[in-house]
C-alpha cells in the first residue's frame, strides 16, 4: 500500500531520551524546557527573530487574526485546506474569496483591488504547496489600501523566498507543524512576525491573556504547546534537512517519468529556494484524472485530490463563482511524496498513470501520437544520482 503522505518517524531511542527527562523533571506543559529550546533551535534554522511555537496551525490563524483586531471582510483565497477559510469565519469574519493564478495556483492579486470594499481589513492568502504568493504585489495592494496581510504558510517549513524563510513576510505569517507536514511535531504550529509588539499580543494570547500569575491584559485562549510535542520537534529538526533533500530527489524523479502526461505542474515563483512539500499534478482534463486515480487504487496507490471542492463552495460561505478555481480543483491530484518512497515505487505509480493515458490512444505510423507538453515549469533534470534514492 502507498499513501499518499507518510508522517516521518524519528529513532526512536532519541525520543526516550528527551521522555525520560521529561519524567526526571515532571514539567509536562507551560513553557517548559524543551518547547524554549525547540523556539530557540527553531528560530535559529530559520533565522528568525521571532517565533511563537502553538498548539496547531489552525489556532496559529485565529490568533492572528484575532491579533491584528481583523473585522468584517478578508479577502482570501478559495484553494487551499479548509483551516483557512474556517479561522477566518470562526472568527466572526467574512471570507471574500479572490481566484487564483492559473499558472502558480496562488491568489490572483491582479482580482485583488476589485474585491476591495469599505469593509475589507486584511488579505489572508495561502502559499499552496509551499510555493510561495506574489508577495510583492500583494504588499503593495495592501500598502495602498491599508490592509493587514497575513500568510498561511502551512506548507512552507524549509521554504526561502528572496534568500529569507518565506515565514518573515506579511505583517503575520504562521505554519502547522502537524504529522502529515514535511517538519512535524505530531500536532502544533507557529506564528511569526517581525513587530515585536505583535509579538508579545499574540504570546499573552496564547496563553489564556495572563500576564503575571492573577493578571490578564488580554482576550486570550488555550493555543499552548507541550513538552512531548517539542520533543518529537527536536528530534525532527536535526533530519529535516535530509528530509527536504529527499523530497527534491523524488520530485525531480517524478517529472522526468511524468515527461509524456498531458499534464502541468504548478509554476514556481522565481527567487526561490523550494521545499517541495508536495507533488500536484494539474491533468488537461478531470475524465483523465479520475481513471488514473482509479488505476492507482486498484494498484493500493492512494492520492488525494487537494485542493478539492473549491473553498468557495463550503456550506457556510458567500458562494462565489470563481472560474479558474473551480477547474483547477477538479482536475488536480496530488502523488504520493515522502522519505520513504523508492524509485521503483514511483517506477509503479508512473507507469499506472501513463498506461491509463495511453490505453485508448491512437497508433499513427506505429507510434503513439500525442504530444509532448513543453513544460517550462518542470526544473532540470539535474542532481540525481542514480541510486541516490
Ligand atoms: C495543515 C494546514 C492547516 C492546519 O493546520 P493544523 O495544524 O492541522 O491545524 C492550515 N492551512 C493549511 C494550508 C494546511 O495545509
């Protein structure tokens, strides 16, 4: 069987270690130890000033927006996980959703200006797969009309943009560190910012609003993390370099084997130092997809098709009619990626998705006759050694 992610596990003799030092000192939660020194090493891989490590990511975007004191409308992208619309509405907000790029999958911010109204306090956009948003354009927009923008920046642990973790942008960015994510703490998440002002708002929030042992100066909640979370932290973080590595072996090994679908993949921005969080394949149509999904269930190969419905289609929203959303969704799947997948199972999953596409084409001149789609987007083939992987 083959899922399509797999959480990674560290040895597991390195998680004893910091559990028993956890009983010696039996402080399981509130600031101990070990989520200190997981902040500290964290803000150090990422060379960040500052960090707050939470409980999920999910809470990492309420705090946010409950933060910078957003009201009435955010404008938002409708590709991408639930959590992102869900904080925004749980927060008593309304989504206004923009569509997206069709060539990175990102919020268009070319759409950006015209769903802007008198109400509209802050854009909170998705870096899907890690790749980040026009952010230039986006600050400028927000500049312009006095908008807070906020990141979620879910999947982007490893990712740089303009030589800076990709964390450092927009007035708030956070991030999910649950199990299924390329750095991982089984659950939890964090906030960033560079205001330190901001920074302190967020920390007395996320902790109840104490500020002293019988002070509150803030509306706050539950969004703490514990000792054991930042235990499988530490242990993650000394591998995830040869995490993300791996993943850009594979990824480079699915695009040369994936070289004859009719097929694209989403167009990286430039400046990028890319994490590749995950392997999306955007088919030329939903018919394709669907019979390659099945193909690949029928093998055990199990995708997902993130993102899919479109956001804007949720029960609770404003339904919007947003074209380019709509057909991306339908005909996006996401392969399998994770360390532990070899070459020839991703040998298995590409020659299943091929043969489905060229089962029923026609033979002219005793070849196969289609095109090759000339894909400006797939990066070179280069750094594979083989049995590297
Ligand atoms: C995973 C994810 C979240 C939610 O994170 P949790 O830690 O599971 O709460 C939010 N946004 C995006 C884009 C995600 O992929």
């Amino acid at each position: 069987m083959i899922p399509v992610t797999k959480p990674f596990l560290p040895k597991v003799h390195e998680f004893e270690e910091y559990i028993h030092s956890i009983w010696e000192r039996q402080w399981l939660t509130n600031n101990g130890p070990l989520v200190n020194e997981l902040e500290l090493k964290l803000k150090s891989y990422l060379e960040l000033k500052h960090l707050l490590f939470v409980s999920n990511g999910t809470i990492a975007l309420q705090i946010a927006i409950k933060a910078l004191g957003l009201t009435g409308e955010i404008i938002t992208t409708p590709f991408s996980f639930v959590a992102t619309t869900n904080s925004i509405v749980w927060e008593g907000c309304k989504p206004v959703f923009v569509d997206i790029d069709e060539e990175t999958f990102n919020i268009d911010p070319k759409k950006i200006e015209a769903a802007i109204t008198p109400q509209t306090s802050a854009i909170l956009a998705t870096h899907v797969y890690g790749n980040p948003c026009d952010i230039d354009a986006i600050q400028e927009i927000a500049d312009r009309y006095s908008l807070k923008v906020i990141y979620d920046a879910a999947h982007c642990f490893g990712t740089k943009y303009k030589n800076k973790s990709v964390f450092a942008y927009g007035d708030v960015s956070t991030t999910s560190f649950h199990a299924t994510k390329v750095f991982h703490t089984i659950e939890g998440g964090a906030v960033f910012t560079q205001c330190p002002e901001l920074l302190k708002k967020m920390a007395l929030m996320r902790n109840f609003g104490h500020d002293g042992p019988d002070e509150f100066s803030e509306l706050g909640i539950n969004g703490k993390n514990c000792e054991f979370h930042a235990a499988m932290g530490l242990c993650n973080l000394k591998e995830v370099d040869e995490i993300l590595d791996k993943r850009r072996l594979l990824s480079f090994y699915y695009w040369k084997a994936l070289g004859d679908l009719e097929a694209r993949y989403p167009k990286l921005n430039g400046n990028l130092d890319y994490n590749y969080a995950y392997f999306p394949v955007l088919f030329d149509s939903e018919d394709l997809m669907l019979r390659c999904l099945k193909a690949l269930e029928n093998e055990k190969i199990y995708c997902r098709r993130y993102f899919y419905p479109s956001l804007s289609e949720l029960p609770f929203v404003t339904s919007t009619y947003l074209p380019v959303c709509d057909s991306i969704s339908k005909r996006i799947l996401c392969l399998p990626l994770y360390h532990t997948l070899t070459c020839s199972d991703l040998d298995l999953i590409t020659r299943v998705i091929l043969r489905v596409q060229n089962y029923d084409r026609p033979v002219v001149n005793g070849k196969l006759n289609h095109t090759i789609p000339v894909n400006n987007l797939q990066p070179v083939f280069a750094g594979l050694q083989n049995g590297a992987i």
